[in-house]
C-alpha cells in the first residue's frame, strides 16, 4: 500500500494540474466491490477506528446497499469514512493504469502505446476521465495494474489469505460493526 501510496503523492505533485481527484469527489465510488483477506484486514481496523456517529452512518447506509448503491463506505459528504484503510483498487483510481492489450474494454482505453519509456510493450493505458483533460499522462505518471495486482496477490498469499476468497464489502462492514457491537 504504502508504494501505491508513495507513487500517487508523486504523481499528484508532478501533475496537480491535470488531477482533478480530491475529497469529496466520489466518480469512481459508484460499484460495490470486494476485497482480498489482507485488505479486509486493514478495513476491518478503518472500521474499529471509526467514531459513533460515523458508525451510526455506516449501519445506516448498510440498511439500503443494495448492486446499483454507490460504494457502503461512501459518507454523506462524499468522502470514504475509512480512506486511511481503503483497499488498493481505490488507492489506484484516477490514476493513469496500463493493462496489457486486451485485458480492459476498448470504449476505457484512452491511451495504445507501444512503449513505455524506454521497454517495449503492447499496453492500453486508461484513467479517470476527470483527469488529464489537457494532456496525457507521460510514461512515470502511469503505474502497472498488473505490477500492483502481484504485489497484492504476494501481501495476501504471506499474510496467510485465502487466494480464492473475496469479501464484498458490504458484508464486511456488516460483520465488523457486529463484531465491535458484541465486544
């Protein structure tokens, strides 16, 4: 998390013009998605941290969650109530991402490329349409989906995590305020 992190902060100040991702904007918080166990982990502890009144929100949003609803841990306000703790897919939005050819859907290509820097690779790159509106990410402000998608595999596979298992996180949240009600 903390590359991703590190990559991000250096991407926003490199192109804070061109990034138009900041709190309150919820453009890409509109999926219910689901998390590894070495992410559940870290949410579970975003979720331990929270204060009443942001728990009392959270038990009040669960109540409607429902495949169309905008992301569970979305406030009022737009903001993610456990951004500390979010899992890695959300550190990663608006961010310029590089799949191989073919692995994401052409209408979110925004951007074929052939190399990046200096290795050669068939790449389709995509971003936040809110981002980079004026010009195009340059090859270090794109970061490897696939690199990430390892990192994430390797973090969970030596935390001891179900390789298999995925935890929406809806339920996930519905099982942490239980468990933090019953202690």
């Amino acid at each position: 998390m903390a590359k991703v992190d590190a990559f991000d902060v250096a991407v926003r100040t490199r192109r804070a013009a061109d990034m138009a991702c900041r709190a309150g904007c919820s453009a890409c918080c509109g999926q219910q998605l689901s998390v590894c166990d070495v992410e559940a982990a870290l949410l579970r502890e975003g979720i331990d941290a929270l204060d009443d009144e942001a728990r009392a929100g959270l038990a009040l949003r669960l109540e409607t969650v429902g495949p169309e609803s905008a992301c569970v841990f979305l406030d009022a306000a737009g903001r993610c109530a456990v951004y500390a703790s979010r899992p890695l897919v959300c550190r990663t939005q608006g961010l310029p991402l590089r799949y191989p050819n073919g692995v994401i859907p052409v209408s979110a290509v925004f951007l074929r490329r052939e190399t990046v820097g200096s290795e050669t690779v068939g790449s389709d790159v995509t971003w936040c349409p809110l981002n980079f509106r004026d010009a195009p990410p340059s090859p270090p402000d794109v970061i490897d989906a696939a690199r990430v998608d390892t990192m994430l595999a390797l973090s969970n596979r030596d935390a001891g995590g179900d390789a298999e298992r995925r935890t929406p996180l809806a339920e996930l949240a519905r099982a942490a305020l239980s468990d933090s009600v019953a202690r």
